[in-house]
C-alpha cells in the first residue's frame, strides 16, 4: 500500500475537533513515513494503558484496533503498562479526583491486560514495556525541569480542571503531573505516533509534543481517536452505565449486544472497532444510505465482523446463525441455562435469583415495561408464583429455561 493510503487508513477514525490540526497531524504521518522508509526503518507507535480495572470492554479496544492497523503496515508497536502512572490516575475525563491505586492494585490487574490485548494485536509483534521503568527512577529536580516546560493556566483551563475550579471542588496538584509523565513516556519510547482517544488530546499533543521537543527530541505525531459510544448510541462506553460490550464474553453474546446498538451508531462503530480499510467502510455506508443494503442486514455484517475478531470466523458465524434463528425466525436457543423453581417463588424472585435483574426494583421496572415474558405470555404481576416448567424470557436477548 502506498504511503498516502497508509495515513488515510491510519487517520481513519480520528477525531481532533479541529480540521486544520487534524490535517496538520495527517500531513506530519506522511513526511514522518517517508523519512522513515528512506531510513530503512519501521515507525516506533505506542499507546499507553493504566491497568485500573481488571476487564476490558470494545471501547477500550479502539486504540488497540488503530496499533494493529499499524503493525499490518509493518510498523514497530509498543504496548505500554502505566504501573506508575496509575498511581496518580488519569484526570482527563474525569470531573472529580480519581482514587489513587496501591502497587498492589496495579499490578494485579496489569496482568490481565496484555492477554486481552493479544486478541486485537499480534503477540509476536508486539513490545511490552512498563513505564515505571523511568518514571521511578526520575529525581525531584528532574520534574521540576520537566514541570518548568508548562504554565499553570495550561492545566487549569482543561475542560475538567475548570469546571471543577468553577464548581469550588478541589483540584489536586498531583493531577497536574499525569501530563508530564505521559509527555516523559512519549520521549524514552522515542515515539514516532502516540495513539489515544479524544480525552487525550492535551496530554499527547499540548503536553507530549512539547516536552518531547525541548528534551531535543522530534515531537510525535498524535494519532487521536473517537470515543465508542455504548449500546444506547449516545454516551460513551462505560461499564459502571451498562452500556458496554465486554471482551470477556463469547461470540453469541458479543453479536446480540451489537445488534442491539441503534442504527445511527452504526458508521462509528464501522468506523472504530472493524478492521475494515476507508474504502469498506465507505461501501458499508453507502448502501445504507442509497438504501442497497438493509439496516438489518449491514447491523448483522458489522456484529459478525466484531465477534470475528475477537472469537474467530467459525464461532462468529454461528453466533450470526444462532441469532437468526433465535430473533428473525422466532425460535428459541438451543441451549438456555437452566433454573430450578422454588416453592412459592415468585417471577420477582427468579430474576433476582437467576441474575436477569440487578435488583428487585430493576426487576419491577422490567415486568411494568412489559419486558418478561413466559412461554411468549407477558407477565404482569411481579408476584406472581412460577409454578410451572417454561422458557421465560427477559427483554429480546436472555432466556432460561424453568424447570420443577
């Protein structure tokens, strides 16, 4: 592929919120490519992630997907695990102070996230590096160099910084640091590209190509992406909300929770979490606009695209089946777990019991908008006995089988 395709394809997905940065950014790709092939050498790109959490959800995999699209082009990809910069916790989307972790912590959940990683990225291409490696070892009068790069005002008219500012809740200086040692990061991977999403924007750019250029270095290029939105189409994927598609699933349920998105998040999640280059994506949208392609249909292509690649072609193909048969021909699964009635158990029960609702006053709401059913009957009594053997159904996706 040629260097103008390549920085099309690599440009695919990102978002500045400002077309003449993004174009500087993309023109900065193609002269930093051709340097490169001059040189004989692969562009080094890196993308940093604070193991916080222990599970990974698709929109976490976002900037994953963009580092593969990079290794396909032969470039060197380095996953970096921010075990010391999750000691601070990143503040850039966040309104309020973030808990700060233990060592601990930390590492008991960095060893789950390159394992996940690995079903977006190639193993063998792929450089692991922990950046408490430097940060660690960095003296009290090395940051305060490194600090004196940046003003007050810098940090403090962030959109999150200000509005807490505004609001009177506290912002903390050890906040201010994350940049700088993100920045730091950028400058001892000898970064060419840093991917990140939006929320990065001040961190790579403001914060990461400046430093990086007064410690004498060539400022990288930030490859800045869209944020995923969750399964309502409107707020980013998030857990806490119940909006996320988790990678720790199976194939079936990765395909139902992406047919479930509304139409109009269809382009983005094309756009973001396919493997698809411009030009298929241009094709997918294109027929859903002249009206070629079903909504249905192209949803079904995307959710089974998705699943392929975290669960492989086979296992994607028999979600796509399963649903199919499941959703569109009305019939039921094949295999459903199964629940064992209780005495004077009543529908209320079982959905908390079964895990079908989070609570009881989820499962109330679920039953008021006529979302459980048993055996194709709505139920509308949350206290009704279940007093005999069915298939109940909750919403358009889950199933169990009642058994005496």
């Amino acid at each position: 592929m040629d260097l103008k395709h390549q920085v099309e394809t690599l440009m695919q997905g990102t978002e500045y919120g400002d077309n003449e940065l993004k174009q500087a950014m993309a023109d900065e790709l193609l002269e930093r490519l051709k340097e490169a092939e001059k040189e004989g050498r692969p562009l080094r790109v890196y993308c940093g992630y604070d193991p916080t959490s222990t599970d990974l959800h698709l929109g976490h995999t976002i900037t994953m997907r963009k580092l593969r699209q990079f290794q396909d082009f032969g470039h060197h990809v380095i996953f970096l695990i921010g075990n010391y910069t999750s000691l601070i916790g990143d503040p850039s989307d966040k309104d309020k102070l973030r808990p700060i972790l233990t060592e601990q912590q930390v590492l008991d959940n960095a060893l789950t996230y390159a394992e996940q990683a690995y079903r977006v990225l190639e193993k063998d291409k792929t450089e692991v590096a922990y950046n408490a490696e430097w940060l660690s070892k960095l003296s009290f009068a090395q940051l305060i160099r490194l600090a004196s790069n940046f003003t007050v005002q810098q940090f403090i008219n962030r959109d999150n910084f200000k509005k807490r500012w505004e609001n009177g809740d506290p912002v903390y200086l050890h906040e201010t640091f994350y940049a700088i040692m993100q920045a730091y990061d950028a400058f001892q991977l000898r970064a060419d590209c840093q991917v990140g999403g939006s929320d990065q924007l001040f961190n790579i750019i403001t914060a990461g190509r400046k430093l990086m250029t007064a410690l004498g270095g060539k400022p990288n290029i930030g490859i800045i992406m869209g944020i995923l939105p969750g399964t309502d189409g409107e707020i980013r994927m998030s857990k806490s909300l119940g909006n996320h598609i988790p990678i720790n699933t199976n194939a079936e349920d990765m395909f139902g929770k992406v047919m479930s998105i509304p139409d109009k998040a269809m382009s983005e999640y094309a756009r973001l979490a396919t493997r698809w280059y411009s030009e298929e994506v241009e094709a997918f949208e294109e027929g859903i606009n002249s009206g070629k392609v079903h909504p249905r249909d192209a949803k079904m292509d995307l959710a089974q695209e998705i699943a392929e690649i975290f669960y492989g072609a086979e296992e994607a193909q028999a979600a796509k089946e399963a649903f199919i048969n499941v959703f569109q021909q009305g019939n039921l699964p094949e295999e459903m777990e199964e629940h064992l009635l209780q005495p004077e158990q009543t529908v209320l029960d079982v959905l908390e019991v079964a895990g079908l609702a989070k609570s009881r006053g989820d499962g109330r709401r679920l039953i008021q908008q006529n979302g459980v059913k048993l055996d194709g009957e709505t139920l509308s009594d949350p206290n009704e006995v279940l007093d005999r053997e069915g298939v109940l159904q909750v919403g358009k996706r889950r199933f169990l089988k009642l058994v005496k």
